[in-house]
C-alpha cells in the first residue's frame, strides 16, 4: 500500500528545486520493486498551484483523497491527521499488506511507522525531499529513500536554461553572454549559480547549447550563448505543448522586430528567426500598433517571414500558427495600405 503526502511532496519540490513532481515517472519505478496494490494520495488540492496536479495524478491512480476544509483552519495538518487515519484503519483491517510506502518528511508520522514497523512487523519505506526530511522519521523507517535523484536535477537544471534562452530569444535588448545566461537563470529560479554554470557547461558539450559571436555595432562583438532548437525539442526540453493559441498570440507580438526588420543587428533577427522556425512560432505585429501607429511599422523583410513560416508546417501546434497565418496577413496587407497612403 501507497500513501503520498501530495502537499509536502508539491510544495518542498516547489520551493526547494523548483521542480514539479514526475509522478509517472515514480510509480513505474515503484513497479519494478513492488506489486502495488493502491497508491492513495492526500492534499487540499483548493490552492490554484497544486489543484492543476490533479489531472496528472489521475494518470496514477484513483484514489484521490481532498483534505481540505471550510475553515482552512491549520490545513496542512488536517492533510497529516486524514492520511494518518486511512494508515491506521488501513492495517488493522488488511493482514495480507506486508509493505507500506508512506511519502511525506513529516515528523508526525513518526509513531505511525514506529506502530507499523515495531507492532504489526511490516516493512516501510518512506520517501522524502532532500532537506526536507524528519530526522526522527528517517530513524525509524525499514527504508528511506530520497527524492530528487540526480537525473531528476539535472533535468530540471536544463529546463531553466532552456526556458531562459527561449525568453531571451523574444528580448532583442538581451544580450545571452555565458556568465549573464547563469546569473539569470540563478536569480529567477533561486538556485545555486554553481549548479547552473555546470548544467550549462554539460548542455554545451552534448550540443543543445553553443557559443557564437554577436555584433553589438560595426565595431564590437561579444560571445553569446545560443540555443540548438532542433535539437532541444528532440530531447523533450522545450515542451511547445505547453504553447496555447492565445499564449502564442501574446508571443507574437514580442517578436515584432523579427519579422519586420526594424534596424536592429541582423545576428539577433536571424537568431530569433530561427527560434521561431524550430518551434514553430510565427511572429505577427500587434493589431493595436498597426492600427495606432502606422508610421512605426517597419519595412517587411520576406527573407525572416519565410523562415518563421516554413516552422509552422514542422510545429505540432498548427492550429495556433493557422489562426496566426490569417492575423499576419490581415495586418501585413493593413501595413501595405497605411505604407500606400
């Protein structure tokens, strides 16, 4: 039998790693070790954060049990007091269970596994967060084990870099040198810049990331550090799933300079162009600037345009980028007549 303290695990990865539990992941390594006969899961899932889990949890199991209450009065330990009961009501009525996994790093639970390990004889293996786990509880279990493993840091690790390089690719005011890309990802995310300098330096030697000059002016360059996206995709680090119609519309609008070629450096048009090629998002003016201010709009570059467009028919997200065919066009033919007149 399974019991998962959902709050300690969703909220110690939240705020210690800025991860989010792989969930799928974890119950098909319990597989290979254990004949699982139910995972139970317990949190107050009311929260807006841990209530978007509840979709993926169901991938895992059925029993869901919400724990929160009218009051929200000391909710986190209601969760601990309803899983403790499911627990002890759990092995007084089944003599067949011989293991208990129990997740949390709880200090509370410790009795409850002293009872199960001392007095029913059962083996118990609790999981718990790096840094976030009951010495006490630790002591008393058959077994401990910690979670995130290595793979699951470094992993995420790359995600932050990624996402990071991702968002620069929308800011032609960024310039993604290698100290400034680590110092930006330390910073936004609250973790140690050491952990990110070597995830960055891995990424670079397996080729997801490399170093390439950039013209600030005619008459200086710096080293930037630069995205494979082909590749990243390939890898399953950039998630373009997670790209809505709307979000990438919001997207679009980022990318004016892109598309347009408005006097900034062609290094940094032709490395958002290819950005938007490998993920397959096509840039397009905001309608409230083409409208508003039609002197602004710069001259159209077919060269970029072409490129963003030859991702659409490589991106999963098509449906996004043939609304966004149709807004392009609309307000490209607008820009015509406003450049007419």
């Amino acid at each position: 039998m399974v019991f998962v303290d959902y709050e300690y695990w969703f909220y110690s990865y939240k705020n210690k790693y800025n991860l989010r539990p792989d969930t799928a992941a974890w119950r098909a390594e319990l597989e290979k070790q254990f004949d699982i006969e139910d995972i139970m899961i317990f949190a107050d899932f009311s929260s807006p954060g841990i209530g978007e889990e509840l979709a993926k949890l169901r991938n895992i199991t059925n029993t869901i049990i919400e724990t929160g209450t009218a009051t929200q009065y000391r909710k986190k330990d209601m969760t601990d007091f309803v899983m403790l009961d499911y627990i002890y009501q759990n092995v007084t009525s089944r003599n067949d269970v011989g293991t208990y996994i129990i997740f949390t790093g709880d200090g509370h639970f410790q009795s409850v596994v002293k009872y199960l390990v001392q007095k029913r004889h059962k083996k118990v293996v609790v999981y718990g967060v790096t840094d976030t786990f009951s010495k006490r509880l630790q002591g008393v279990a058959s077994d401990i084990r910690l979670l995130p493993d290595e793979e699951e840091l470094n992993n995420s690790y790359m995600r932050m870099i990624v996402n990071n390089l991702a968002h620069v690719e929308t800011k032609a005011n960024i310039i993604p040198t290698f100290w400034g890309t680590i110092e930006a990802v330390s910073k936004r995310n609250n973790v140690p810049d050491d952990r990110v300098k070597a995830t960055l330096l891995r990424m670079m030697a397996n080729g997801y990331v490399f170093q390439k000059d950039f013209s600030i002016n005619s008459s200086k360059q710096v080293r930037i550090v630069a995205a494979d996206w082909k590749k990243i995709k390939a890898a399953g680090l950039y998630d373009e799933g997670k790209l809505s119609s709307v979000y990438c519309l919001f997207r679009f609008f980022c990318f004016t300079k892109v598309v347009y070629c408005s006097g900034e450096s062609s290094s940094a048009a032709s490395s958002s162009a290819l950005f938007c090629g490998a993920v397959g998002i096509m840039p397009v003016v905001s309608f409230a600037e083409a409208v508003a201010f039609p002197a602004s709009i710069p001259k159209f570059c077919p060269q970029k345009s072409a490129s963003c467009i030859l991702g659409i028919f490589r991106s999963e997200l098509f449906l996004s980028f043939f609304i966004s065919f149709f807004i392009s066009f609309f307000i490209g033919f607008t820009s015509f007549l406003f450049a007419a007149e």
